[in-house]
C-alpha cells in the first residue's frame, strides 16, 4: 500500500489530522492498534479550547457540538472559604465549550466514509522504517498477516506508549519531566453537575473538581497518593470527600448517584524535543504530556494538528520543505506555554506531601492576591481558553 502520510494512532488528533489531510486533497493512511470500540471507551477530557472547536467548524463536523456543547464563561477557584470565579468572557472576550473528548472522536469516526479517511483498526505491531530518509515506511500486522505503507510522511499521534517517539534513535531528542507525587481518583455519574461551571477547589484534605459532560452527566476528581487503590474507594466514600473538599456551597448542590466509571490517574508534565525526526511529525501525547488541572491535554493535541495540518499541506501542495522544518518550533512554543500554565495551576490547587506552612502560605497568598486582582485573573484567563496558534 502506498499513501502521501501515515498517521499512527486513530484518537482524536490522528482523526483531526486525517480529516484536515483529506480536505486539502492529499493521501493519507490512519493505523490504530484498538478497536473502535475500545476507542469511543476511553473516557478522558471534556474542556475545548478555541483551536479545538475552530477545526471542527472548518471541517464541518461540529453540527453536535453546537448542539450539545455547553459554552462556558467562567470557572471557579475554591480556597476553602470562598468561590474565586475567573470570568473568562468578560476578562478575554472568549469561551470554552464542555464537550467530551469521546462525542468529538465520536464525531470523527462517523465521518471518515464519507471524507474518504480510511483507517485500519486492530493493526498490531506496528514499526516505522526510514524515519531518516525520504521514503519511510510502517509495517504491521492485520489478521496474522504482515502488512507494509510507503509514505513520504509519518505523523505520530499514537499517544505516550506508541511506537512513533520510540523510533526516534536515543540522542536524537531530549526528555523533560516531572512526575507527581498523587493522581486524580475520578468519577463519573448520571446526575446533574453540582454547578453550572467548573470548581478547581484547594482544601486541606487535598484537591477537588467538579466538572461536567453534560446538564445531566458529572465527573467529579479528588487527589489521592499513588498508593492508593480503586477497590478502596467504594462510591460513598468518593462523594462523601467530594462534598468535604469542594465546600458546603457546593455540596449542598451535589446529587450523588452510581459511578459509571471509576479510576485513578497518575500525573505528570512531559515534552519531548524536538517534535519532529526526519519524516517523522509528532502530535498530543506522543510528545508532551500535562497534568489535567489546565484542562490542556486534548487542545494541545489539536494545536499540534494545526500545526501539523499546514506544514503538511504546504510540503504537498507547494514543495515548501521549510513548513516541515518549521513544525517543531512552532508547536512547541505553544506546548511550553501550557505546561508551564498546567504545572502553576497544578502548584497552586494541590497540597504537595513535601510542602510545609511556608509552602502553604505561599498558596494562601496567591489566591488571595487572585481574588483581588483583575490582572491576575486576566492571566488565568488568557491561559484557560487557550493562547493563540
């Protein structure tokens, strides 16, 4: 099989940059190792940023997400005593939408026929060869048959674990990290969302969100040591936190009900530099990884897209060798500015097992300074919906 660009990874970014590649006239290939099943299961973000929902639009695949998007001009920051609320509309002129990550793949996946995307799912074992060179290739295997693509791209889109970064030899890029010492014990319930906006709230027991799918759909997250087990953590016991952490305000809202799904996330910031090798793109979690707490993760992603969508269409459409060599900084400066929002968010709203009473009166003071400053909500702000491409 031959095609123009091999996109590793049939998620959300993989999805967008098909679309975008296929909208412009140029061939392309996705390859996923899952089913669409188990695809359309992963439960993750629900926060879209302008970028985001701007590619939706011009592909013409955002006729649900006006529909059942919920747009959002603020959110809120709860210390303990009171409600911080960043009024994003007012501060930056813009929104966000609440729009869970599965309805956009959802919407993605339904349109590839009639885009003329093609995807191979449950492609297993798959290889990049020739990252180096101008004529790569993948290799993979369908239905215990080993099947070969001959591209001039690859796009890798196929997460932290996938094989795209890992081809990059060792010493060609450089690892930055930071682990965390907790991860988001998350749950989520058919039951109408304990406020009309989100709640980021730093207690002393730990951090809490409140969040939401829909008018009628919940997710809800506390912080718990690494150590700890979802079996531990029966349903009661989960909305019995949540209504201590988030505040009598809130909870006096909470409706609790039955977890449709429970589970416990580990934090961490990731980047990987540069983001592109050779022939080879990366895009979202392949090459950078952000705590929840900014809500960055998928937008990032769909910058990358962006980014990668027009260095992509420039090399095909105009012989512009200088858009690929382009890509990396690009994306980039704009991953480095999210992560640094994420890392500061996270800092802020968590209580670190290392901290002491100066490190909490640090917090202390600067949500303080938050609340009474229009200059440093309109930092937050400018951040949360998301800087320019």
């Amino acid at each position: 099989m031959k095609t123009r660009v091999c996109i590793i990874g049939a998620g959300p970014a993989g999805l967008l940059l098909g679309h975008l590649l296929r909208a412009e006239g140029i061939e392309c290939v996705v390859l996923e190792r899952r089913t669409p099943g188990y695809v359309l299961g992963r439960i993750r973000a629900g926060v879209l940023e302008r970028i985001t929902v701007s590619l939706m639009e011009r592909l013409g695949l955002d006729a649900r997400l006006k529909v059942e998007g919920l747009p959002h001009d603020g959110f809120n920051l709860a210390d303990g005593e009171r409600l911080i609320r960043i009024d994003m509309a007012a501060l930056t002129g813009k929104h966000v939408v609440v729009y869970g990550q599965t309805e956009l793949t959802r919407d993605l996946m339904e349109a590839r026929e009639e885009r003329g995307l093609e995807v191979i799912y449950e492609a297993d074992n798959v290889a990049l060869h020739g990252i180096e060179s101008d004529a790569p290739f993948v290799t993979f295997t369908k239905e215990g048959s080993e099947r070969r693509i001959d591209c001039r791209m690859i796009a890798g889109c196929d997460g932290f674990h996938g094989p795209s970064r890992q081809a990059i030899p060792v010493g060609a890029g450089k690892h930055y990290e930071r682990e965390y010492p907790f991860g988001w014990l998350g749950i989520m319930a058919d039951v109408p969302p304990c406020n009309h906006e989100l709640i980021y709230a730093n207690h002393e027991r730990g951090f809490a969100l409140a969040s939401m799918r829909s008018e009628t759909r919940s997710r809800y997250y506390v912080d718990v040591p690494l150590s700890e087990r979802i079996e531990d953590w029966p349903d009661e016991r989960v909305w019995d936190e949540l209504a201590i952490r988030l505040g009598p305000e809130a909870a006096a809202h909470m409706t609790r009900g039955p977890a449709l799904e429970k589970s416990i996330a580990p934090l961490r910031s990731y980047v990987f530099a540069p983001m592109r090798h050779g022939s080879l793109l990366l895009c979202g979690d392949a090459a950078h990884i952000v705590p929840p707490t900014g809500a960055k993760g998928l937008n990032l992603a769909a910058s990358d897209v962006h980014y990668a969508a027009e260095a992509l269409t420039g090399f095909f459409r105009r012989g512009d060798a200088d858009a690929i060599a382009g890509y990396s900084g690009k994306a980039l400066a704009r991953v480095w500015k999210a992560e640094r929002f994420s890392w500061s968010l996270t800092r802020l709203m968590h209580r670190f097992p290392e901290d002491g009473p100066f490190e909490r009166a640090m917090q202390v003071a600067e949500l303080d300074y938050i609340a009474g400053s229009r200059a440093a909500q309109t930092s937050i702000a400018e951040n949360y919906v998301g800087l320019p491409v």
